[in-house]
C-alpha cells in the first residue's frame, strides 16, 4: 500500500474556491478502483493549510490515478491557489 500527504498553504481568501476545486477530485478519486482512501482535511492549527491524504493499493493504482481527468483537469488550478509549493511525503506500513 501506498500512504501519500500532500500539505498545501492555500493563498489568503482562496480556499473557499480551493476547497470547491478539491472537492471534484476527491469524488473522482474515491470512485478509483485501486483507491482505499481519499480525502481532504482541513488544518486544526493553520487556518489556510489543507492536506490530501490518500492510500492506493499500489504504484499501478497510483500512475493510473494521476492520468485521470480528475486530477489532470484540477491539480494545476490547486497549485495556483496556494501560497507556496506543496509539501508531498510518501509511505508504506512498516511490516
């Protein structure tokens, strides 16, 4: 399995449109059939960071995951809502 957490700053009286956004991709996501889990959070102690966290049950399911029209279509409007890169960290459970 693979554990992806992309943390985003999103820009200042953006994330309401960012949120919308993410919301699509979300949806498209979840519906994948290598997707185990999909979704957005929401930052308890930053008020503009969000974080996608995602589990794909494995690297096929994730190249698949990012030729979709779901994402292609939005991942770059997110992008240009935040205030700096994305932060985007890897992981797999420890056996």
């Amino acid at each position: 399995m693979i554990v992806i957490v992309l943390k985003l700053e999103v820009q200042q009286g953006k994330k309401e449109e960012f949120i919308e956004i993410a919301k699509r991709m979300v949806e498209g996501s979840q519906k994948e059939a290598g997707n185990i889990e999909y979704n957005l959070y929401e930052g308890l102690d930053e008020e503009n960071v969000v974080a996608f966290i995602e589990k794909w049950k494995d690297q096929p399911a994730l190249d698949l995951h990012e030729k979709m029209e779901h994402f292609t279509g939005n991942i770059g409007k997110l992008k240009s809502l935040c205030a700096k890169p994305p932060v985007r960290d890897r992981f797999d459970i420890v056996k």
